[in-house]
C-alpha cells in the first residue's frame, strides 16, 4: 500500500485558491491515501467566529467537492483538515473521501488553546473506516497530546492514523514514534508549515510532517518549511501484529483493573 502526506501552506481565507492549488499538486499522484494538514483550505488563526463562520463549510461544499473529484481521477484517498459548519454549528474537522465520494467525518475532539473560543469540542468519537487495503482512523493536531485518541482508534482496530495538523508546539514530530510503537500502528502526521499574522496574534507552524511504522520507525519526513508531496510503501499488515514479544500482546495485557484513576 502506498500512503503519503501533502505538507501545505495555505494563504489564510484563500479557500478557492488554496483548493486550485492543491488540487494541481495532487493531481498525478500515485498513492492509496495521502493526508492534508488541519484547516488546508482556510488557514487557521480566525480573528473571530464570524470570520470563521463566513469560511467554514458542510459536507457539500467546495473542499469535499474538490478532494472527491481529484479521488475519482487518481483512484486515491484523502484525508484533509476543514472547518465545518453542520447548521450554523462550528467544528474543527477531517473528511475522508475517496474515489466514490464521501467516506467520513471527524470532529477533533480536544480543542487547542484559542479553538475553545471558536469551535465546539467534537462529538464523533474515534471512529475506523474500511477503505480495503486500510482501516483508517482519524486524530486531528493537538488529540496526539492525549494518547487515549491514538489508543482509543488502536483499539477500535484501525491500522493507520491520518492526523491532519497545525503544529506550532515543537513536541508532536518526535513523539509520534512513541504512539506508533504502542500501538503497533502507521501514522502519518500532516503539517502546515509558514506562519500567520492576523488580529494581533501571530504563530509559526513547524513543518516536517512524519509517517511513523508500528515498530516505532520514522519512514518520511517533510522539510522544516516548504510544500511536500511525499508517497512511501507500507506493508499494512505489520499493523495488526499486535504481539511485541512472543507472550506478549499490547491490548490483551493491558490492566484495565489497575488504571481506574
Ligand atoms: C493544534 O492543535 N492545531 C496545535
């Protein structure tokens, strides 16, 4: 299986451009699933929930269109960041299309500092879908900083997390390893990279968006800044080995009895 990730700069509120662009970068790629940064299309730092309000979109608008008509052309998945409004409710949230359109949806679940002024904490749950070659689950940005997010769609049985992100802490890229090999999972984490100056706030995103085996391995890393199309091969069933030693199994040793607090 082929799966890769598109490190992506937007240009904050651009969301036909940002679209026409990354469709053009995507448009000959040769993979079974590549993912996108949180909020690709739209950017990230909104001055406010009008502004925010004005940019995001339901499940029929232009970024789920585009993502699924360049599916249909490429015979790829995608997994993308967008701001979503479900009838003038606000969430931070993944969709997953593929070549026959719309697969699912994610609404991130632990909001990052100034998301808690503007989108309401996700509701979805961690979910797995099936796409055939993968069981995909999906985390977005800051849900790595809480490992039950990646235990949780471990559990659930997905054998790769798409994490679409916006990194600005200096954390995610190195631990990353970590949740892959405690979980016996792929990861691919998505970054943005550039920055953004708007309503007297500016942050810097950090780049080098990272794919991650079950074994703990860093297989892909993208530049510190810069756009970046980057496809590896990946064996998918390493993923459902869960067994780090021969009387050892990763679920079936956990001590649910002893982690009530
Ligand atoms: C983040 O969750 N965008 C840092």
């Amino acid at each position: 299986m082929k799966i890769g990730f598109l490190q992506f700069t937007p240009d904050f509120g651009k969301v036909h451009q940002n679209l026409v662009k990354v469709a053009g970068l995507l448009d000959a790629v040769d993979a079974d699933l590549v993912v996108l940064p949180e909020l690709f299309g739209t950017g990230y730092l909104f001055r406010n929930k009008t502004e925010l309000m004005n940019l995001a979109e339901d499940l029929s608008g232009e970024t789920a269109q585009t993502l699924s008509k360049v599916a249909s052309d490429t015979g790829c998945y995608f997994v993308a960041g967008f701001a979503e409004k479900d009838r003038g409710v606000l969430f931070n949230s993944a969709m997953l299309v593929g070549p026959d359109g719309l697969v699912g949806i994610y609404r991130k679940s632990h909001l990052f500092d100034t998301e808690k002024e503007l989108f309401e904490p996700g509701n979805t749950g961690f979910r797995v879908f099936d796409i055939g070659a993968a069981r995909i689950g999906m985390m977005i940005c800051f849900d790595w900083f809480f490992p039950e997010s990646a235990r949780s769609l471990a559990l659930a049985g997905a054998d790769i997390i798409a994490h679409p992100a916006n990194l600005v802490l200096p954390y995610c890229q190195t631990a990353m390893p970590v949740r892959g090999l405690e979980n016996r999972i792929y990861s691919i984490t998505a970054n943005r990279c550039g920055s953004e100056e708007r309503g007297g706030q500016s942050l810097a995103f950090t780049g080098r968006s990272v794919i991650v085996s079950p074994k703990g391995e860093t297989l892909a890393v993208g530049p510190g800044q810069g756009d970046s199309l980057q496809v590896i091969d990946i064996d998918v069933l390493l993923a459902r080995d869960k067994k780090p030693t021969k009387r050892n199994h990763l679920f079936e040793d956990r001590r649910t009895d002893l982690y009530r607090l």
